[in-house]
C-alpha cells in the first residue's frame, strides 16, 4: 500500500509540474480548465498502475487504487485553495506591489487606482465570466449555474465560520 500512495504522491507531482508551467506551454488553456481535464486524467492513470502493482485478489487491488487516490487528491486539495489564493488574491498583489517599491512604499491612492480602477474591474469580470461564474445580461452581469452553486457554497462556508462581508 505504502507504493501505491507513492504512486498517488508521484502522479501529484506530475499534476502540480503541469498545472504550474501551463501557462508557459500551453497558449489559450487557462490553469483551472486545464486542472479539471489533468485531475480525472491522473486519477485514472493512477488506478491503472496501482492496480496493476496490487496484490493479488479484489481486496488487495482496491486498497491500493483508495491508497493512491487518497494520496493524489488529498494534495489537490491542500494544493488548489494554495494556488488560488496565490494568483488571485489581493492581499497577495497588495504584498508585491509594496515589496517591488525600493522603500516598500506606496501611497494609498496608488493602492486604489491599482485596485479599484474600471480597468482592473473589468479584468475581473471578464476572469470570472471566462471561468463560467458570470455572463453578461443587459449592461451587467449574471450568475451562470456554475457561480450560482460556487455561491452557495462560499455562503455556507461564511456561514459555518461566522465571517461577515469581506472575511
């Protein structure tokens, strides 16, 4: 079982490597489409080969395709949220930018211009409209399905957490 999970650990590896140089390699795939086809594609290849270095019988060659699986979206899981955050947050930017400044320092109306500015509004709008969470209606936008059950579930979790508006 222990090969197995090393399977699941390799397979993550091989997934990470890929979805971290996608955007280098690849011209017109986005990271998150290119995650959902590369996810089914390693957990397939996963259950192959742990399947076929299994012991003999059904219980033997389950246990070892759960273990690899395990392994492999156990670190999807901890790894997605990671590289979300990483390219998509604004504290995130808000760091780079203060950190690419000589002194570290940047006038609050620089922050806001950056931050708030109809150009980077509109950069975040058509983000979310090409991920599939929002459509144009009329002069503004709409939830797609998609956005619709992201938004629940960010509710939910808000919820449970007991997190206000922004947190």
């Amino acid at each position: 079982m222990t090969a197995a999970a090393a399977i699941g650990v390799l397979c993550f590896a091989l997934f990470a490597g890929l979805h971290l140089l996608s955007p280098r390699v690849t011209r017109g795939i986005e990271r998150g489409p290119l995650a959902l086809k590369l996810v089914p594609a390693f957990a397939l290849l996963i259950a192959v080969v742990a399947a076929a270095g299994a012991p003999p019988g059904v219980g033997g060659t389950i246990t070892a395709v759960l273990w690899g699986e395990l392994a492999f979206l156990g670190l999807v899981v901890l790894y997605m949220p990671l590289i979300y955050t990483l390219t998509h947050s604004l504290s995130v930017e808000t760091l780079r930018l203060l950190a690419s400044r000589p002194d570290g320092h940047v006038e609050e109306e620089r922050l806001a211009a950056t931050f708030t500015s109809p150009a980077f509004i509109e950069a975040r709008l058509a983000g979310m409209a090409a991920g599939g969470y929002i459509a144009p209606a009329g002069s503004g936008y709409r939830l797609t399905r998609r956005g619709k059950a992201v938004a629940r579930g960010f509710d939910w979790l808000k919820s449970l957490w007991l997190l206000g508006p922004g947190g």
